[in-house]
C-alpha cells in the first residue's frame, strides 16, 4: 500500500509550483497634506492652481490648504471664497511658501525657492525656454522635489495640463491676430476671416496638435482659409478627421512653407520641441519675406518657440516688429482668461492632490503611479530630466534608480 501524503503538504506542494501573481504595491494609509497656494508676482500670471471650490472639496477630504491673500484677485475669487471654503488665508508669502508642497501656476523664483524648506515638493510649470542653471542649483541646493505640469501625464498617455492651456491658447490665438491686424493696432486693416466680394485672410499654423485644431475651429468659424504644417503624417490625417473640413495640409518642406508664408496674413507658431530639443522651423529670412504688417502668434515661446525671430514678451508690452511683421510672444496666453484656466488647472489637479492623499503623500503617489512620476523633474535635488539635463548639461540620474519610500 502507497504511503500517504501528509493531510495538506500536498495541496501546499502543488501551489508552491503554480506561478503566483507579484505582490501588489500597498500604499501608507491615507495622509492629510498640507499645500500651500502663493500668489502669482511673475508675468503678470493671472490665473491660480484650485479655485475655491476645489478647495473645499480638498479641506473636506482631510487637507489643508494655505493660500497668500489676493491669491484668486486675478482670477476674481476673493480670499473671502477661500476662506468659507475652509482654507487658511496667510497674510506672508513665507508662510505659503513654508508648507511641505507648493501648487502653483508659473515656476518659482529664486526668491521664492529660498522661502521653501528643504526636501519640500514644488508643483508647477517649467517653461523650458526660460529656464536658468541657477535656478535647477538652487532646486538642488534645497533638496527639493519638483513637478512640472508640462510633464504630467494621465493614465492613458495624455498630457492633461498641457491639452487644457493649448485649447485655450489656441482659441485665444486668433482673438490676437484679429486684433492686431486691425488698424487699431497698426495692421494690415483687414479682418480676420472674410465677408461677400472679398477674399479671405490666410492663416498658416505650423502644428497639427491641440493648439491648431482649436485655431482652425475658430478660424473657419470665421471664414478664413486656413494651411497647417507638420512633419507627423497621422497627426494630419487626425485633424482633417476631427475638423470635419477640406483644409490644406503639408508636411514641412521648405519651399513649400516659404511660399504659403508669403501669402499668409497669420501664422501660428504650435510645434512643441521634442525631448527638450529646439528647433526654429521659420528662419528669419523666411519671415523678411512675409506681408508688411502680417502677425505672428508664437505659442511655444514658453519651450523655446518656433521662429527665429521670436523672443519673450509679456501681457503689458505684448509684440514687436521684426522685418514689419507683428510679432506677438507672450509666454502664457492663457492667462487672459484667468478664470476660465484657473477653473480648467482646478479640474486636474483636484483629482491627483486627492489621490496622493490616498497613497500617503506626493512622494508615495510618485513610486505607486508611473504617470505621475513622469512629471518629476528633480528627486530631493537630483536632477531626474534627461532633456533638462542635456540642455543644461548638468548631471542626470533615472528615478527608477532611486528606492522608493518604505510601504507599510
């Protein structure tokens, strides 16, 4: 007779040799973080990251939320708002500055990165294109941890921040260039789009992006003939989908673009750099060659821009001429409408300050999701941007190299 299997070693046996799912990440329990919300002094920013009724939904679930006096003035949301959402109004920007992450809107001055404690979280904007080393060593001499919002991705690979600002850049795109070919503005004298017996204005946008589908809808919406440009064959094709019009497409051949530049009224500069690197698709005898009084609309001058001739203006002396063409360069077009972007930043940033209180804390959210990693930029200091730092040719270090915080 067979010697029998202890009771139970068997079943244990078998299931040693079965393959086991990994261990699933397990997240501190929930953590009430305390963010601080300062008031925007740079470039005449006009819009703030929650509105006050982000923040009463943020307070309710646990948090806390400081924010500057005069905070949401820009935006049209009085402290008084705030404050009956439940937030703490701080009458010091030290004191905003001193919480253990910061939300804002454009990126921080070296003043302000001084106020921070150190190994502190700071989220907001980069603008590549004006970026300094002074301010990364100062990020490193803190030991911070920084997040920009152009590097924020969702969980399908999409780039909330990023769509949001470019639909209404792009709207607000030919707002500006109808204004400045006014004669008001000592254009051209002709209006943007087109009426019975006369012909319409060319409008060149250089992008396929968000920026440009928004511009287009605009711009057909007033008649204009519109030409985009890009080097990306599928994104193209998703446009004249999406658009629902005939319009002109082409990818970026010189002589293709330098002649449609020649006929254009308006050009819209929308091709973001790609891993950090730039490049100017218009050169400047490229824009020597356009109509007198004609505009340009660079949108991505906030990464470097897409024309040689470009440079960074802001909301209080927006263009100058170049050539004689009117060029416009502000780096943060959606602040002209604070309330609306600071309404469209709230509905992201809601969501994901929720959520990393769920995981314990902006740094246990960054190891638990591989979307929000990808938006950190410095680690405690260490630069962790490949792009950032090749452009800047400081030293680079992976973030899957770093040991992610103890789980309990």
């Amino acid at each position: 007779m067979a010697k029998q299997t202890p009771f139970g070693f068997s079943k244990l046996a078998q299931e040693s040799l079965l393959t086991q799912e990994k261990p699933a990440k397990i997240s501190k329990k929930q953590q009430s973080l305390q963010i601080g919300l300062p008031m925007e002094r740079s470039m005449q920013e006009n819009r703030v990251a929650l509105t006050p009724d982000s923040v009463g939904l943020i307070v309710a679930n646990g948090h806390e939320i400081v924010v500057e006096t005069g905070a949401g003035l820009s935006s049209n949301f009085s402290d008084d708002e705030y404050a009956n959402a439940g937030a703490k109004v701080a009458y010091s920007s030290e004191e905003v500055f001193e919480c253990p992450v910061v939300l804002k809107v454009e990126p921080a001055t070296i003043e302000e990165l001084d106020m921070m404690k150190p190994q502190s979280t700071l989220i907001s904007a980069i603008h590549l294109g004006t970026m300094s080393s002074a301010y990364l060593k100062k990020i490193k001499q803190k030991r911070l941890t920084a997040l920009g919002f152009e590097l924020l991705e969702d969980k399908s690979g999409g780039m909330p921040v990023v769509r949001a600002m470019s639909e209404i850049a792009g709207m607000n795109a030919l707002f500006i260039a109808s204004e400045y070919l006014s004669n008001v503005r000592n254009g051209r004298g002709v209006i943007l789009g087109g009426i019975t017996g006369v012909a319409p204005t060319n409008i060149v946008i250089l992008g396929a992006g968000t920026v440009a589908e928004y511009a287009a809808r605009v711009a057909f919406a007033l008649g204009a003939r519109v030409q985009i440009f890009d080097n990306q064959i599928y994104k193209l094709r998703r446009l004249k989908s999406a658009l629902g019009h005939n319009i002109a497409t082409s990818t970026i051949d010189t002589e293709t673009l330098r002649t449609a530049l020649r006929s254009a009224d308006v050009v819209i500069g929308a091709i973001r750099p790609e891993k950090g690197r730039n490049r100017y698709f218009v050169t400047e005898e490229m824009v020597g060659s356009m109509k007198p009084n004609s505009v340009i609309v660079d949108i991505t001058i906030d990464q470097g821009g897409c024309f040689e001739t470009s440079r960074p203006t802001t909301h209080e002396s927006p263009t100058f001429r170049k050539f004689e063409v009117i060029h416009y360069c502000v780096p943060n077009i959606p602040s002209r409408v604070g309330r609306t972007a600071t309404t469209a930043l709230s509905n992201i940033f809601t969501p994901i300050i929720l959520k990393a209180g769920d995981h314990g804390g902006v740094e246990e959210m960054m190891f638990m999701e591989e979307w929000f990693l990808k938006a950190v930029y410095s680690y405690k200091g260490c630069l962790s941007n490949e792009a950032i730092a090749n452009k800047f040719d400081m030293e680079f270090k992976d973030l899957n190299l770093f040991a992610p915080p103890s789980m309990e």
